[in-house]
C-alpha cells in the first residue's frame, strides 16, 4: 500500500492517513494471527489439552512415584492439565479410566497390569475418539487392546536376562517374588528368569500390601529350605525386605531385584543387593504423556503403532551405581 502524501496536504488528512495505516497493520497482524488471535506455534501447544494417567499403582509406592513425576514434568513442557489416579484393584482402575472418558479427556495413558479388566474402558475411549497409550504392563496385550503405543520393558526379556546373570554369579536356586497374584508383568519376569536360569526357580507368592508380611513369608521360606541361595524381588522395596529376610533366617542367600529407588541404590553400593534392573519408570510416564501431546499436535506414533518403545532393562551393579545415583537422590531414577 502507497501511502506517500502530496506537499501541503491538510493536517487532518495526514492524521487521516496515518490511522488507516495502523488499522491496516493491525489487521494484517491479525490475518496472521488466524481468527482466534492464536499465533501457529500457540496452536500446536497443549494449552488446554487434558490427560489422565491411570495406573495400577498404589498410593504412596516409590515407583509409581517416579512414574508420576516423569509424566508431570512432560505435561509440564507440553502446557497439557495432567490428572493422575492409580488403583491396585482392577475393577477400581477400569472406573478411572471410565471416569476419564466421561470427562471428555483428549488423551489417556493406562497401565496393562490387568488386561482384561481394561478391555471395556480402553474400548469406550477409542469409540469416544479419545487416543489411549499404554506404559508399564502389557507389552503383550496393548496391540490387541487399539492402544496406539506402548512404553515399558519387555518383561520375558527382562527376567531371561536376569537368569542369564543368576549362571554367571553361579547361583544354584532361585526363589523369585512375586507380589502382586496375576500381574502379567510381575508373572512374566519369574517365568523369564526360570527359563535361562540353568538352576533351580521357584516363585513365592506374597502380600505386596503388607511389607512386613513379605519379609516374614520370605523369612519362612528361607528357614524351611537352606538350599535357595538367591532370592529375585520384583520391587526395590521388597529387595530391601529381602535383606532383612536372610538376616533373620540366618540364610547364606543373597538378593537381586528388578525396579531401582534411591534407598536400593544405597543398598547396591554396600554390596546388601547384588544388582537391580532398571526399568526407568520416570521415562515410562514422561514419554507417555508426551507421546499424546504429540500425537494431538504433529500426528505422530512412536513405534510406527506396530513396535512398543522400550525403557529397559539396564543392569545397575556395584560398578555402576554411582552413575545413576544422583538421579535417584533426586527422585528421577
């Protein structure tokens, strides 16, 4: 636009002029702006996106603590309103999920620990057109489920891998504990480690509520067979318990666990707990959240929707530990 005056135009005409100028600008600004006065880069943003985490975690559990935090602090980067419930009961946790459908949520992440008592919510989001991604449990259930992505460890790999290093330590019997009846994950672990470990693996079924049951339940099993001289937890607190277990039972068995916490990582460094393996719980909530924002913003599907995103496993052993320490004292690993 020419807005050049002639000489000895009217003073009015100039102010005249000069408003149309600033309009102009004000509304091509607007035009780039769209109509809602978004800029592009506001528009793929998650303000105002909602996600619900809902997990099989109980309150107050150190791992799922980490999961927790992983995913507050994508939805933190993201701009996205996260709300996170768990519940270890799979009837309770099937109602979450159901409560974040019929709150509309644009995107749910859920754990799988239970499959089948997810089948109907996970179904209800997908007609609801809300996109749903799994972490943590069902590695082997989330493609049949519709989810569109899966972050978490291959358990089978995981517990193979456990029991190809039970051989090199020359361990003979392994009791592998299990904490939660039904897990898939937890179930999947022991069977891994029973199928590479060339000795003898038997699991121990426990009370995962009640710690001090566990230490007790693995205490007797100890006492009623001398002859385990490894015992396998599925959770750094349960290792710990462990700990005390050989101790009262007076049992030459030693201790390794899948799943890390800062007070596990003490205990691997004093040599108490042989090794841990890392699952990294924190990257499991942070890419979940993530992976929905996303999605929603650039269309993307890590793994293709087809390949799930593994977090693990890492060993962390006495050589390494100060390597992630810090981390966990910062509540991140």
């Amino acid at each position: 636009m020419n807005t050049a005056l002639p000489p000895h135009t009217p003073a009015r005409h100039v102010r005249a002029v000069a408003l149309a100028s600033v309009v102009c600008l004000l509304l091509s600004a607007c035009s780039a702006l769209g109509d809602d006065g978004d800029t592009a880069d506001s528009a793929g943003s998650g303000g105002g996106m909602r996600v619900a985490l809902v997990t099989h975690g109980a309150e107050g559990d150190a791992f799922w603590d980490l999961v927790r935090k992983g995913a507050e602090a994508a939805a933190a980067k993201d701009g996205i309103d996260l709300t996170y419930a768990g519940d270890a009961d799979p009837a309770a946790q099937a109602g979450l999920v159901g409560d974040a459908v019929r709150d509309k949520v644009d995107g749910i992440a859920v754990t799988l620990a239970k499959p089948a008592a997810m089948r109907g919510p996970v179904a209800r989001a997908k007609a609801a057109g809300i996109p749903v991604v799994g972490l943590n449990s069902g590695i082997d259930a989330w493609r049949p489920a519709g989810l569109l992505e899966y972050f978490g460890q291959d358990e089978s790999v995981a517990g193979r891998a456990v029991g190809d290093k039970l051989d090199d330590l020359e361990a003979e019997h392994a009791l592998c504990v299990v904490h939660e009846r039904g897990n898939v994950a937890l179930e999947a672990r022991c069977a891994g480690v029973k199928k590479a470990f060339g000795g003898e693996t038997d699991n121990l079924y426990v009370d995962g509520t009640d710690r001090d049951a566990v230490t007790a339940a693995i205490t007797a099993r100890l006492r009623q067979d001398p002859g385990i001289d490894q015992v396998v937890t599925n959770g750094a607190q349960y290792a710990l318990g462990a700990v005390e277990a050989t101790r009262q039972a007076r049992s030459r068995a030693k201790v390794a666990t899948f799943d890390l916490d800062k007070d596990l990582v003490k205990a691997v460094r004093s040599g108490e707990v042989q090794f841990a393996v890392d699952q990294q719980p924190y990257l499991q909530g942070y890419l979940a959240v993530d992976a929905l924002w996303l999605y929603r913003t650039n269309g993307n599907v890590s793994g293709g929707g087809t390949a799930p995103v593994l977090t693990g496993p890492a060993f962390v052993t006495r050589s390494n530990v100060s390597a992630v320490a810090r981390f966990a004292a910062a509540g991140t690993r």
